[in-house]
C-alpha cells in the first residue's frame, strides 16, 4: 500500500546517523539495532563494492527505507526531493544515513576499495521503485 508521506518527503528528513562503536585492544565494534539504533526493522541488507567509475542508484522508493554505511573507502550519496538536493559523505563506519522513501538518490565518487552496506526495512520489490527522473516528478507532485 502506497503512502502519501513518500510523496511530500524531502531532503531535511535524512540525517548522518553515530552508530554505536565499542573499542579496546582488539580493535571496534559497531552495532547497528532493529528500531532501536535505525527506525525499522531491517528486513534486507545488501552491499556495493568493486564500483567502476560510474554512479549507481538513480531512482527512488515509494516505500523503503534505508540505511547506509561505508565500511569501508568513501562515496557520496545525492539526494533529490524534486525541489532540493542534498549530498552526504559517508566515510566513516560509524556514521550512517537515514534515507527515507520518496527520495530519489545517486550515489558516485567511490574511493578504491570501497564496501558500502545498506540496511533496507523491505525486501526487494519492483513495484517500489521510480527508475524515470522524470516519473519521480510526476510522483512528487502528484
């Protein structure tokens, strides 16, 4: 079921999120919590590595939620509400970003060897996805 929240979303709504770090001798470990650390239960995780010098991303969701971290190396993720962009930096695996739906996104400058997971509140479906830019517009002003 489709929510009109999606369609008046925008860009302010996403925020670098501090994940949870622990450290001693060994070394860090972060820790990242269904509704507690992130406002979802993830029910899909992917991630993006090996990226050639192109932009991956280049759509929108009309439902899905998003959580992303750069594990490791660094990447920009662009985020366009139809009327406002924002670009974030990830590069630091304690910091991630909140993407809500009914945003479109692209994500491009990767360092060499970056790994970025993403922690998604969905399981993949199609139907959830705007992949026309300008579809995306006819959505947010719908």
């Amino acid at each position: 079921m489709q929510s009109n929240k999606s369609k008046q979303s925008t860009v302010s709504e996403c925020r670098i999120v501090d994940i949870r770090k622990y450290s001693d001798s060994r070394g860090y470990l972060s820790v990242i919590e269904n509704s507690i650390d992130i406002p979802f239960d993830i029910k899909r995780i992917y991630y993006l590595y090996m990226v050639p010098e192109a932009a991956r991303g280049a759509h929108a969701h009309k439902e899905l939620q998003q959580f992303m971290v750069a594990t490791s190396g660094s990447l920009n993720v662009t985020l366009d509400d139809g009327t406002n962009k924002k670009t974030f930096v990830l590069d630091r695996p304690w910091k991630g970003l909140l993407v809500v739906p009914g945003l479109w996104r692209t994500l491009d400058n990767f360092s060499g060897g970056t790994v970025c997971m993403v922690l998604a509140s969905e399981k993949y479906e199609a139907e959830d996805y705007i992949r026309d830019y300008d579809e995306f517009l006819k959505y947010k002003n719908s």
